[in-house]
C-alpha cells in the first residue's frame, strides 16, 4: 500500500483523472467474486477470476478427480449389493469425499477479501507503471 501511494505521489493531476477511469474499469469486483464463490467455489472458479490458474486448476482437478471416484464408487456399490437398502445406506459413501474441496473452498471464503485486494493493487500499479511509460 506505501509503495501505491509514493508511485502516485509521481503523477500530475491529469495522470491521476486517467488512473481513476482506467482503475475503476479495470479492477475487479467483489460482488462477482463472491457470486464465483458462492456459485463455483467447489471447483475454484473464484480463483480463475482472480488470476490465480495455477490454485485454479489444481483446485478443478481435485473436483474431477473426486467426482469420478464417487461415480466408480457408486457404480461398484449398484453392480454389488444385494438389496436395494445396501444400495441406500453404502451408496452415498462416495459423496463423503466431496468435503475435500468443499472445505477448500470454504477455507478460501476467509482469505477471499485480502487477495482482492491485493489483485486490485497489483492492477492499480500495473495501470500507474504504464502511465509513467508512456512520458517517455
């Protein structure tokens, strides 16, 4: 935040007046971040937003991964049990993994806030970088 605010102390009032527009265009909005979340957040979405790929895909991977255990979980359980009642009580079994990136995506709901903000500060020192870039 210091470093945000000695590179601004830089600009004249104009560059500030295009800092302004370009940050409110550019900056990412908590409103669909939280929606990503809410929506998304089992799999990562939020963080494809967020410019984060590499928790992203990790994060779907595991998603995919456990679904398609749950789904040879299932499938094993319909094709071996005897009764439709074994069917119904160790069938759903396989939906326990799915707190694995569940609890993921809820852990993430606490540190959401701090790395918005810090996405849209590296954007506003991006947009001030290219400001002083094009003096030259």
């Amino acid at each position: 935040m210091n470093s945000l605010l000695a590179a601004k102390k830089d600009l004249d009032a104009q560059e500030l007046s295009i800092l302004s527009t370009e940050y409110q265009r550019r900056k990412k909005s908590a409103l669909v971040l939280w929606l990503l979340w809410w929506f998304t957040g089992i799999f990562g979405g939020h963080r494809y937003y967020l410019g984060d790929k590499g928790r992203a895909i990790v994060h779907t991977v595991v998603f995919l991964l456990v679904l398609f255990i749950s789904i040879l979980w299932n499938i094993y359980v319909i094709e071996t049990a005897s009764t439709f009642e074994e069917v119904l009580f160790i069938g759903p079994a396989g939906m326990v993994l799915f707190i694995i990136p569940a609890l993921w995506a809820l852990l993430d709901a606490f540190f959401i806030c701090r790395r918005l903000a810090k996405k849209n500060a590296e954007i506003e020192m991006k947009i001030i970088n290219e400001i002083k870039e094009m003096r030259s």
